[in-house]
C-alpha cells in the first residue's frame, strides 16, 4: 500500500496533536494506576493498624479508619481518572484510519 502524503497542513497537524494527545491519555492512565495501586497497599495497612488499636487506643483507631477510607476513595478517584482517560475520545479518529493514511512530509 503507497503511502499517502498530506497536501493538506491542517490534517498533518491534527494528526500530530492526536499522537500528542494520546501519549497524554496513556501517561494519565499510568499514573492513575500507579497511584491507585500505593493507596491500596496504604489503605491495607491503615485497616490492620484500624483493628489492633480498636480496643487498647480507640482514638487512635478511629484515625487509621479515616485514613483507611481516605486510602479507598483515592484509589477508587485514581483508577476512575486512569479508566476514563484510556477510553477512545469522540475527536481522536479511530486505529484503521490513522494506520491506513498517516501524515508524511
């Protein structure tokens, strides 16, 4: 298949700001991930500390129930960002048109 090239600067530059965009999307859904998994492994460990201090400190117990929620909900923010920011965007076309016309100069 010959490989068409762009007469038109406007597509070539729109194609540019879609890799640019999706290089965004993928690092927003890398980091998402990664902050969703720190908060769970913190929000194990407040729920442990949670139940060994409930009846020797129960001040101190309600602190690592807070902190334990507040690992949850970040978590549950963080794989919510991660998951809407890989889906397909209604200005991003899709794979088979990028792959069968790409923008050389």
């Amino acid at each position: 298949m010959p490989i068409r090239r762009c007469t038109n600067h406007h597509t070539c530059a729109r194609s540019e700001q879609t890799q640019t965009r999706t290089v965004v999307r993928y690092c927003v859904a890398l980091v998402g991930g990664l902050i969703a998994g720190n908060q769970l492994l913190a929000a194990r460990q407040a729920w442990r500390d949670w139940h060994a201090w409930v009846v020797s400190d129960p001040s101190l117990a309600d602190f690592y129930r807070t902190d334990f929620w507040v690992d949850v909900v970040t978590a549950a923010l963080s794989v919510a960002v991660a998951a809407s920011s890989s889906g397909s965007s209604a200005h991003t076309p899709g794979l088979a048109a990028r792959a069968r016309w790409p923008c050389r100069s």
